[in-house]
C-alpha cells in the first residue's frame, strides 16, 4: 500500500512539474523581433560598413577578420551553370580589392554584403558545449564572452562563415546588430554609414518600420535556404545559385 | 525487513526530489543570470557613431539640404566619420573635412569600378588637378 503511494506521489510530481515550471518561469514578451535587409542592387562596394563596423566594434582592422564583410562576385555566365566560372573578391579589412580594375575578370559583377544571419534555428547556438552563444528575447544571436573558451565549433558549424576567433581576446566574436546601439534606438554602425541604403535595419513587429514595409512589397530571399536555419538577414535581387 | 524498505523508498525520494529541484531551480536561473549580465556587458558598449538624429539638433539648415539633395540617402557620418567626440567638445576639429582630402573620399564611392552602378569618374578624364568640392557641393 505504501508503495502504491510512494508512485503515486511520484506520478503525479512528475506530472506537475513542467506546470509548476511553466507558472514561475513565465516570460516578459517583448514586441520587438529585428530583422536586416540587404539591398544587392545597391550596393557600390564603397567598404564604409566594413570600416565603420570594425571601429565601433573593436574588431582589429588590419586583419582579415570582420562581423561584416563584402563579397564581389565576378561571374563568365556559361550553360551548363557547371562550366560557369566564378572569381569571389572580399573586402574584409580597411583596404578595398574593388576599386582595382584587375580583380574583376569577367563581365557580370555584383557585390554581396554579408553578416550574421542571426538564424532563429542557429547551429552555432546547438554546437556551443558551454552555453555561451544564445538567444534574446529580441532574436539576436550573442557570445557571452566571459563563459566562451574558444573552441571554435561554432566556427565551424556557421554555413555562413560569420563567426571567428577574436586573436587578441581568445574568444569567439561575430555581428551582435550593434546591440548596444539598437537597444537606445540608434541604427547598427553598418547601417548608419551606407551611402546608398543597402543595407536596412528595423522591428518586424513595427508595421511603421522600414523593413516590414520592404519585406512586405518586394521579393526577398536568404541565404542557403538548404541549411534550415530560418536567417533574419533578408537579401533582395540575389541570384542565390551564383553565391557561395 | 518493512524498515529496510521505506528507508530505501525514503531515500529514492530523496535523490529525486534534489535532482529535480537542482533541473527546476539551481540550473536554469544560473545559466539566465550569466546571459543577463552578458545582455548588460554588451549594452553598456561605448557609441563610436553618434546617428543622424543627433547631427540634425544643431546642423538643421545642412541637413534639409542634405535631404533635398542628390545625396539625401548618405548620412553624415557615412562622410564625416566618427561624431562621438565632436557631440561631446562640439568642436570643428574632429568632423572636419579638409579640401585635399575630397579627391580620396569621394571617389571611395564615385570611381568607376565594374560593379559600380551610380554616377562615377574615371579620375585621369575628369577635371584632373581640381578638388571635386571646387565644382560640386557635397551637401546637394
């Protein structure tokens, strides 16, 4: 008869537990859900969001890391698409490769500018073995750096290559939206520099924002769909099977 | 024998009620707390780039005809660069812009490069010799 008790309390612990859970860990909702959108068609390849990022971010400038980066693509356009050559140019530190005329070898050229995704199923957030990288309530993707130990399997897991190790703090860094100029309202550094409005930053949930307004009457696209990691950078005019 | 097992049964529920004491409370609080204080950390980072809002306090005239003009999508600092110390002394000195070093920055976006689409020059057919601000004024 006891016994029966015993599972009987059991049982039913185990079964109010999630409940309890769920009652005392009930979380604020916030409004807020950001999302990035990136304008192929117009981007000139000035680098100003390469410069700018790295000096508001402390990222080292003349090393060929960054939290955003620009690719030029330069593409002989063949069929079949296997026979197609591509030549891939990045900017990633303060000298620009575009402005040279030798870098660019065939006749269709376009530039991708590129940061992190801030996927919502984000593998560099699965692969991190001591709960550094996580979520906010907002959707942004960061690295706790004081719990980071640099083992770089995030590095690894980003299909996008937007994470890497920070040399001079032995830890792992990449975008963060500028979350410290977000959170007072001001645009990511990145944003702010453009000169010709590629690059656009706002509140899904703000029906007044400028990219709920984008995304709501052009075409978007992501990067590897493949991946299902659901990015919130949004790009428009991309030809998709022509970037890596 | 009867004693025997209500002491193991006790003690079972003792291990199972610490273990999920330890899921339910100890673990997940302290894994939030460290990404709160890292939500602060990353918060409290020092603004290179003081935004267009701040700039449009005190330069008003500039930035309308900053805004009717053929450069209406560039922000200020996209040129000026970096406002953080001039907000703060509100001297010239830092925002500056001298006439030899139009020539470098305004070609960082109007040279004539492959996959440039906007207005651009080629440097060595275009005025050669003049600053481009002698000609053209960067604000419209």
């Amino acid at each position: 008869m006891k016994r029966r008790d015993f599972i009987k309390l059991i049982a039913t612990l185990t079964i109010s537990a999630p409940i309890v859970k769920a009652l005392t860990t009930q979380e604020q909702e916030t409004d807020k859900s950001y999302a990035f959108v990136v304008d192929v068609n117009k981007c000139i390849g000035c680098g100003n969001c390469v410069i700018a990022c790295k000096v508001e971010n402390d990222v080292p400038m003349d090393l060929p890391i960054a939290r955003t980066w620009v690719e030029g693509y330069s593409i002989d356009e063949n069929v079949p698409l296997s026979k197609t050559k591509v030549q891939k140019i990045v900017m990633n530190t303060a000298k620009n490769p575009f402005l040279d005329k030798k870098n660019w070898r065939y006749s269709k050229n376009f530039l991708v500018p590129k940061l992190c995704n801030h996927c919502a199923n984000a593998p560099c957030v699965n692969v991190c073995p001591v709960y550094a990288r996580f979520h906010t309530k907002e959707g942004v993707v960061l690295v706790d750096k004081n719990t980071c130990i640099g083992c770089k399997y995030c590095i690894v897991a980003c299909p996008y290559g937007a994470t890497f190790l920070n040399p001079e703090e032995k830890v792992t860094d990449k975008c963060t939206f500028c979350f410290h100029r977000i959170t007072k309202g001001l645009k990511p550094a990145c944003v702010e520099v453009c000169p010709t409005g590629a690059r656009s930053f706002g509140d899904l949930n703000d029906k007044e924002s400028i990219v709920y307004k984008i995304l709501k009457e052009k075409e978007f696209s992501v990067l590897k769909p493949e991946e299902g990691t659901l990015p919130r950078v949004f790009y428009l005019g991309l030809e998709e099977y022509l970037v890596e | 024998m009867k004693k025997a097992v209500i002491f193991g049964l006790a003690f079972a529920a003792i291990v199972y009620i610490a273990l999920l004491s330890y899921v339910l409370i100890i673990s997940m609080p302290s894994k939030e707390e460290s990404k709160e204080k890292w939500i602060e950390t990353e918060k409290e980072k020092e603004i290179s780039f003081a935004g267009m809002d701040v700039c449009r306090e005190c330069h008003f005239e500039t930035y309308k005809v900053l805004m009717s003009g053929n450069h209406s999508t560039v922000s200020c600092e996209a040129c000026h660069w970096v406002g953080k110390e001039h907000v703060i002394k509100k001297d010239a000195e830092s925002v500056k812009i001298k006439r030899n070093e139009s020539w470098d920055l305004c070609l960082k976006c109007h040279l004539k490069t492959p996959a440039n689409k906007i207005k651009t020059i080629i440097p060595s057919e275009h005025a050669k010799g003049l600053y481009c601000v002698v000609c053209h004024e960067p604000h419209k």
